[in-house]
C-alpha cells in the first residue's frame, strides 16, 4: 500500500487502495484515486522488496518498521528523503535482500522547514 507521511503531525499511515500491485496479472483492472498533499507532506510508492527485506537470519524489516524508518529520515528534498531511506534500509537488511527495492518518493515541500 502507498505510505502517506504528515511530517508536521509526525504520522504515517498506508493508504489502502484496492486492486493488484503493479505489473501483476495479463490485463489487470485498476480504480483511479487520488491523495491531494499539503506542504511538509509525501507520499511513497515501493516494490514489496522494499517491507520484505530480510536479514541473513530471516528477519524481515516489515511495514511498521518501514514507516518508522521513513517518518525518521524525513527530508524536503525528495532525492535526499529516497537515498536516506534507501540506505537505512539497505544497512538493515545487512545488504543481503535478495529482491528488488525500488521506491518512488513524493514529496510536497514545507518551506518554513530546514529538514
């Protein structure tokens, strides 16, 4: 599910959105919805790979864990906020998760913040 993140509320919540993950199935059928983002607000779009990473004793990082690590590593900056979750979670999993972990970060600016 998209991770919706409200950095002044310090909140993370998934959004649930119905239907397959991307790239599943023939002809799969999709809805359309929309987030409407406020400054000091993201939105994250991830491959499985991403909550699914494991370490090499099988620990998997999971989606709680995923949300705290992105509300930590917040950043106005969305090239900034992707490589700083991308590394926290790269160090976690020991650089050993065997899939992919793709991440599309969007953020809308808060221009009273200097994070």
């Amino acid at each position: 599910y998209p991770l919706f993140i409200d950095h002044g509320l310090k909140q993370a919540r998934y959004i649930e959105a119905p239907g397959l993950p991307l790239g599943v199935g023939k002809t799969p059928r999709y809805r359309q919805f929309s987030v409407e983002l406020a400054p000091g607000q993201a939105l994250i779009l991830y491959t499985d790979g991403v909550a699914e990473a494991q370490t090499a004793d099988g620990k998997v990082l999971g989606y709680e864990r995923f949300a705290e690590t992105v509300l930590r590593n917040y950043s106005n900056n969305a090239e900034t906020f992707y490589r700083k979750i991308y590394r926290e979670c790269l160090e976690w999993s020991e650089k050993v998760s065997g899939d992919d972990i793709t991440m599309i970060v969007i953020c809308y600016p808060d221009s009273r913040s200097k994070v």
